[in-house]
C-alpha cells in the first residue's frame, strides 16, 4: 500500500516554468544566454583541441585545465539546451526521471568544477614552491589519480541527494518555477517534509566549497611566501602571472556561487524569483564562457599554439 501510494504520488513528468513573471522577454533573454553558450562550448572544445594535438601542451598544468574544460562544458550542456528549448520552442514538459539525471549532471560538474579549481591551486603551489621537483610529483598517474577521486567525491556525495528527492511525495503538482531541475526548486513543489534536502544540501556545499576553497587559500598563502621571498622583481613578476589565469577562473566559478547560494537560502524572501533564476543560470554560465577567454588571454603558450595553428591554415591557403 505503502508503494502504491508512493508511485501514485510520484509525476510522470514536471513542467520547468522557465523565468516567471518574464515569460514575455523570453525570446531576447535567450540571445545573450545562446551566445555564451556557443562561446563555452566553441572556446573549450578548443582548449581541448589544443591540449590533446599539441605536444608542448602536454604538462599538468594544461591536463588539469583540459578536466576544467571537460568539466565547464558538461556543466552548461546539462542545462542550456533545455531552457533555450523552453524560450524558443516552449518545450517545457520533463520527464520525473530525466529531471534527476539534470539534476545529478548539474549538481556532480558544479561540485567538480570546485575540485578541479583547488587541483589547480595545488598544481601552482607546486610549480612555484617546488620547480625542481614539479615533474617528479606531479606525474600522468597522479593527475589521472587526482582528477578521478575530486569526480568520485562529487558523485559519492549528490547521489544521495537525489535519492531523497526521488522519495518525495509530489502532491502540490508538476510546475517548477525554474529553468532546469536545482535540486531545491523540483523539492519546493513536494508535500513532504524537505528539511532534509535543505540541510543535506548545504552540508554538501559547506563540505565541497569549504575544503576546496581551504585549500586554495592555504596554496596561494604559501605561493605568496615563495613569491614575495624571490629577489628579482622579474621573478616575483612571471610567478604571479602564471596565476592570474587560475584566479580570474576562481573568481568567475565563486563568485556567482556564493551569489547564488546566499540568495537562496537568505534572499528569497527580499529579491524577486526572476532574479534568483537569472542569477543561478549564470552561475552555470559565466565559468564555462569566461574561462577559456581568459587562459586564452593569459597564457602565452595556448596563445603561441592558436597562432601558429592560425598562420599554418593561412600559409596553406595561399600556397
């Protein structure tokens, strides 16, 4: 009796809402969410391009940036594409189950996203605090070693989550006033009790952001010991721009997050729903854009490999 009345509560399928109470400027707010669409994927399929073809790109450093690329585009794949569906198309009806793989996909590359930035950290303390051991430590094993554990962590911890949602009796209807299944949007139109959900996932993030964001702090504290103690200017110059890369990256991933989580759990009640949304798909947004431009900018190497690759097709064609 128990099960039936769990699968009778259970919907087939939700309706994602999309950004309520601007559902008119649907269509023009699609146009700058499409266009960082097509530069996330374009830029890191790229950078991707680049660090598999390219020998002089076979380092750690670019490995742990080919996992933020992999991971950046997962990240905004699982999302974008249905709510530029919802804007255009008014495709809005979600499977119950495809809502929890969204769900999952979201939730696990955010959490990774997090792991990669702190692997970079460590990779730049690394570098800088120990130059000449730099090959010797961080070797293809442990990279591979690495980036596998910071991706099982996400899904060891977002698999319960989903459990829970899963278990919920959905008897308040199927409308979710969002543009893709977050995890605490599809648990708000439950009947059931969502403590759970709310402490869990807060656990989750204090857990994932918290040791992550440690963990950079503690690297770029002692980066900034090495860097300050070097003696030529010219030194302490090339070490610290060899991080600016990584912290604007950490600055647009953060950023919106904290934004976006404080807003949640403090803000509902004073900002306008539309803004909540409009800010949580940025958040899923900006990184995935922004971070290819910006080690595109920054460093030299993948700037030298897009020349050069750009100067052979040219040579080519007039020849």
């Amino acid at each position: 009796m128990l099960l039936l009345n769990q699968t009778e509560m259970t919907p087939a399928s939700f309706f994602l809402n999309g950004i309520p109470g601007l559902e008119d400027m649907h269509v023009w707010i699609s146009f700058p969410f499409c266009s960082m669409y097509v530069v996330a994927v374009v830029g890191n399929c790229g950078l991707l391009y680049l660090i598999f073809f390219e020998d002089s790109l076979h380092r750690s450093m670019y490995y742990f940036l080919a996992m933020l690329s992999l991971t950046d585009l997962v990240m905004c794949t699982a999302s974008i594409p249905k709510t530029l569906c919802i804007f255009w198309f008014y495709l809005k009806e979600i499977s119950f189950s495809d809502c929890l793989v969204q769900m999952f996909f979201i939730h696990t590359f955010t959490g990774m996203e997090s792991g990669v930035l702190m692997l970079m950290a460590l990779d730049r303390y690394v570098a800088i605090c120990y130059p000449l051991h730099y090959s010797t430590i961080l070797t293809n094993p442990v990279i591979a070693k690495a980036g596998l554990a910071t991706f099982l962590r996400a899904v060891v911890l977002i698999i319960p989550l989903i459990f829970i949602t899963k278990q919920l009796p959905y008897c308040k209807g199927n409308i979710i006033h969002h543009t893709y299944c977050d995890q605490l949007s599809v648990a708000k139109v439950s009947c059931g009790n969502i403590k759970v959900n709310i402490v869990y996932g807060l656990m989750i993030a204090l857990f994932i952001g918290g040791f992550d964001i440690l963990c950079i702090t503690v690297s770029y504290t002692m980066i900034l010991r090495a860097v300050v103690s070097l003696s030529s200017a010219d030194a302490r110059q090339k070490a610290f721009s060899t991080c600016t890369a990584h912290i604007c990256a950490i600055v647009f991933s953060y950023g919106p997050a904290f934004f976006c989580f404080f807003l949640n759990r403090f803000g509902s009640h004073v900002i306008h729903p539309s803004c909540l949304i409009i800010v949580a798909n940025i958040y899923l947004l900006l990184p995935p854009t922004m971070n290819p431009v910006v080690y595109g900018v920054k460093t030299k190497q993948i700037r030298d490999c897009v020349v050069r690759i750009f100067l052979g097709s040219k040579d080519e064609k007039h020849s």
